[in-house]
C-alpha cells in the first residue's frame, strides 16, 4: 500500500505522487478511509414524498456500492441500509408505496423506520428479535433543497457546510427550483482526483477556458480553506458582466461576486451563479474512471446566458481534455511528484493534505 505524506508548508510541498492516481489499492483504500466517512448528495430522498413510499438506490455505484433504500413515514424521511437483516437479500427491489417494507426472500417485514416487524417460521429462536434484526439507519440530513447522507460521518454536516453556508446561506436556498431540463452526465477516463485537483485551481483558467476568462478577474481570483472543503470567489470582470446582488450585512458586500464555488470534501461541488446553483457530483468508477453528475436549481433562469455561470458545457469539456492528457501523463515512468503554486494552488495543497489524513 502506498503511503504519502504532504508537507504543510505548501512552498516546500511536493503534490501526490503520480501513481496514486490509478493505483487499485490506493482507490480500495479510499472507499473505506474517504468515502464511507463523507456526506454524499443524495437525489432520492426526494422521490418520496407520501408515507409509506420506498425508493431504493446505491449509494456511489462503482465505488461504495451500498444498497440504501430512502422512506417516508409520519412525514419523516429517513434512508436505511436495503439489505435485509436475515440473508442480505434486497428488501425493496423498486419505488412502491405500501403499509411496510417486505423481503421477497423469506417474507421478512419491516416499517419504514426500519424496525423490525415479523418474520415467518422463527417462533422458536431465542433473543429474538433484537435490534440486530432492524434495518441500519443512515444519517441523512438537509441543507437548503439538498440531501445528504453518510455512513459513517466523520463531521457533522452542519460543520462540514459552516462556511459555504456563511456566504450563500442568505441568498434564498429554499427558493432554488429543481431544473431537470439541462442535467447533464460525464464519464471518462481519469482519477476523480484529478479532476478535483483540477477544480481547486484558477491558474488552468487564462489557458483552458478562454470564455470564462473574459468574464472575471484573474488576478483577484480568490481561495479560501476550510476543514472540510474550499471556496473559490470569483469576480465580474466588467461592470456591466453579470454579477450577485448581496444582500445587507452579507461577509462580501460591495463585492462583484460572479461566482462562489464551492467544494466539500471530498468530491461535491456546489457552483453558486446569480442564476442559481450548478451541482457537480464526482463519482469514482474505478481507479482511472470518473464519472460527473451536473444538475442544476435555479433562481432566475433568465441570467443564463451571460457571466460566469454560462456555457458550462463547454467548460465541462475542456477541463475533461486536460484532465483526460494528464491521466496519461501521470503512467509514465518518468513521471514527477509536481511543486506547488503558492498563490494559486492553496486548494490543491489542501485537498491532498486531507487525503494524506484519511489514507494515514
């Protein structure tokens, strides 16, 4: 198993060594040390919206692979492990509602709080049943319209968002509308960590996304380090480019804001346009396979089209083809532990700083 160490004085800092990303191990490792321990973004707790409605999913396909099943009962929902408790079969095999949830193996019953409610032919085990027999309870949680759950979380999500919260929590999350029109999904051929390494920097941007150049500020380009994630500002250019209306009192008052980007350990990003919010959630496949959901919520689609929030697509691609060509430098033999930019890398430096925690 590899094993890497990252100094904290980021102008003596070397980055993560190159095979790390590809390495089997190194991403077997991750699944227990960095994902299982992460709040992830989780859709389905809004496909059930009655009581007694059951939705199952996976929890990162290709990477955790846990079967979860999302519920709803006396208004609460909840996300519970969907593997029944006496032969690890599925207990819900697809969205239905009904009075309580029904192993089609051997009939065990639970409800949708994922007690244990009855089991066929068990009438002469001892200590039975116990709480052993209910359905594991995922912590799952809400921030504006977005769910959350974790397996085994190292932070609470309030702590986790604290700081993206302090500069958005204001501008109306509850009033994000679900835009399932523009969603998007990306796969290729690259570590996620390069592509977030890729997304933490704003030194790629006057070389990789010319179009987005031109409509903020290089040099005032800004990052900020918290404990569990990163937030990148970015500034309108020129006073006529689009830019947030802040509210009074708001940290960035008198501020241009054309974008507060916004990533949580170790693979969401939440980018935040006067329009409203592009979420791009970075899904592991494999050690040299990613794939990226982007999905939006808007508050005024008629901003769109100019800005830093415009052609996303585009951008999506070029960051694809750059991260796609340093994949395959990061094979070759030759192939160096990278330095560094003191003034525009912090992001970088810290995210693999609490990779190196996670992996020690």
């Amino acid at each position: 198993m590899q094993t890497f160490d990252i100094d904290p004085d980021i102008r003596l800092a070397r980055a993560l060594p190159p095979s790390v990303y590809g390495d089997p191990e190194v991403f077997a490792r991750q699944r227990e040390r960095v994902f299982a321990r992460s709040w992830q973004w989780c859709p389905e707790a809004a496909t059930v919206p009655r009581d007694g409605d059951a939705a199952p999913f996976t929890l990162l396909p290709g990477c955790l692979d846990e079967p979860l099943v999302a519920t709803r009962a006396s208004g609460v929902v909840r996300a519970l492990s969907n593997v029944c408790t006496h032969r690890g079969h599925p207990v819900v095999a697809c969205p239905a509602n009904a009075a309580s949830l029904r192993c089609r193996y051997h009939g065990r019953r639970f409800g949708h709080d994922g007690r244990f409610l009855s089991m066929p032919e068990f009438a002469g085990a001892a200590d039975f049943p116990s709480a052993d027999d209910d359905l594991a309870a995922v912590p799952l949680e809400r921030w504006g319209p977005l769910d959350f759950v974790s397996l085994r979380p190292a932070a609470p999500l309030r702590a986790v968002l604290a700081q993206i919260d302090a500069r958005v929590g204001s501008l109306g999350l509850d009033r994000l509308v679900r835009d399932p029109s523009t969603d998007r999904d990306y796969a290729f051929d690259a570590s996620w960590m390069l592509y977030c390494d890729n997304y933490l920097e704003g030194l790629h941007i006057p070389f990789v996304h010319p179009a987005l150049n031109d409509a903020i500020g290089y040099d005032d380009y800004r990052t900020e380090l918290a404990p569990w994630g990163t937030l990148q500002l970015a500034f309108a250019r020129d006073a006529d480019d689009v830019a947030f209306a802040l509210p009074p009192g708001h940290p960035d008052g008198g501020a241009r804001v054309a974008a507060f980007y916004a990533w949580v350990f170790p693979n969401l990003m939440l980018n935040f346009y006067p329009w409203g919010l592009s979420l791009n959630a970075v899904q592991p496949v494999g050690p040299a396979r990613t794939r990226v959901l982007f999905r939006a919520f808007t508050w005024d689609p008629a901003l769109r089209a100019g800005g830093a929030g415009a052609g996303l697509d585009r951008v999506e691609l070029e960051d694809e083809a750059v991260v796609v060509a340093s994949q395959q430098g990061m094979r070759a033999l030759l192939a160096k532990r990278g330095r560094y930019s003191p003034t525009k890398e912090t992001g970088v430096h810290h995210f693999h700083r609490l990779l190196a925690a996670a992996h020690a």
